[in-house]
C-alpha cells in the first residue's frame, strides 16, 4: 500500500451534504485539501452505494485523494476504492481482508485503549480513534474521549490514526500534538456554505499545526 495521506479526512454524510451533493461536495473538498474521502451512508443499499461511489470515484480521478468506503465490502469492491473502514461491530478484520485482498486499504474504529492496542497492524493500515467530542452526526457514539484521551488512545494504537468527533479547523493544533496523523471531519465540511472554502480553512490549519 502507498502512504497513506490522513491528514484531513472527510465523512461524507448525505443528510448535510444534500445542499449541493456527495459528489460535488466531495470534489470541492478535495480542491481545499481533503485527502481522503469516506462514502458513510447507513441508508443506502449496496447498489446506492456503488452508485454514489463510483461517481465520487470518477470526480476524484487525478486528484490523489483516496476513496474509502464505510462498512460496505461489497460496494467498495466493486467500486473499486482504495480502501474500506470498518467498526468493531461490524465485519471483523481478518474477514474484512480476506475478502478485500492485500492491496486495499483497511481502517478500523477504536474507541477504547483496549480496543485500539488489539489492532493487528498486519491486518488494518489505520484507526479512527474518538469521539474526541460528542457529535450529532453519530448519536450512538460512546463517551468524548478528549484530547488527553485522544493522546492515550494514540499511544496504544500500532498503526497510523485519524481523530474523529466534532472537530473542526480550530482543533487540529491538539489532534497533531495528541498524536493522531490527521482530524476527520463531517460537519465542518459537510453542509457548509462553501466545502471547498471549509476544507482550505481546515488544511491552512494543519499546516500551522505541522510548522
């Protein structure tokens, strides 16, 4: 697998991206500097999924960004995305790659230390670690961890991680000195007024973090 750039990761969510779309917002994203792109629609059937996917796929094309997709190993084999993120309740991880083969990116979320020291950095490439802040946008989350939690999670992690949970712009100072390689963000591009203008914001802020 190549480098994997998780230093602003979007969670694409239709709800708030419905103003403009998941493929127009994703491509404006990634003009601002996203550098991954996760299709997460918990509504949408597979074929809605490879649908959306491969479109998203198509706009991204030559731009460098990765296309994850979120739980469905179907949909993300037959997009053929660069990777799919899975939850500690969904697929297991040795299922997961054995299915989507060696060369696709595989992401795991971890909430807990325990769950993130458990990872197996021969099976998963990265972990979304959080909810660093309680979020709308999942609701069935389990407790904020904060930034120290985030840094203890950090620590026990075998393998590259993005911080997830309410984070925006302002924040990415503390997600780089707790540990993590990058912020995801939903809300904070999703829904905005300007996704491409909300993602340079984001990036110019994890420049500075990174000075």
């Amino acid at each position: 697998m190549n480098r994997l750039d998780l230093s602003l990761y979007l969670v694409l969510d239709p709800g708030l991206c419905a103003a403009f779309g998941m493929v127009e917002t994703a491509q404006a994203a990634v003009a601002g500097g996203a550098t991954v792109v996760q299709l997460r629609d918990k509504l949408a059937d597979t074929a809605r999924m490879i649908e959306t996917g491969r479109a998203i796929k198509g706009a991204l094309s030559g731009t460098g960004a990765r296309l994850i997709v979120n739980d469905d190993v179907e949909a993300a084999i037959a997009i053929d995305a660069d990777g799919l993120h899975i939850g500690q309740d969904d697929i297991n991880p040795v299922t997961a790659r054995r299915l989507i083969g060696p060369d696709m990116i595989l992401g795991l979320s971890a909430e807990t230390e325990a769950l993130a020291a458990a990872i197996d950095p021969l099976i998963v490439d990265y972990a979304g670690l959080g909810p660093v802040f309680a979020t709308p946008t999942k609701p069935d989350h389990k407790p904020a961890l904060g930034f120290e939690g985030l840094a203890r999670l950090v620590r026990a992690c075998p393998v590259p991680s993005v911080a997830i949970g309410g984070l925006n712009a302002r924040h990415a100072r503390d997600v780089f000195a707790a540990g993590a390689q990058g912020l995801a963000v939903v809300s904070a591009i999703c829904g905005t007024r300007n996704p491409c203008g909300a993602a340079r914001e984001i990036t110019e802020s994890i420049g500075k973090a990174r000075a």
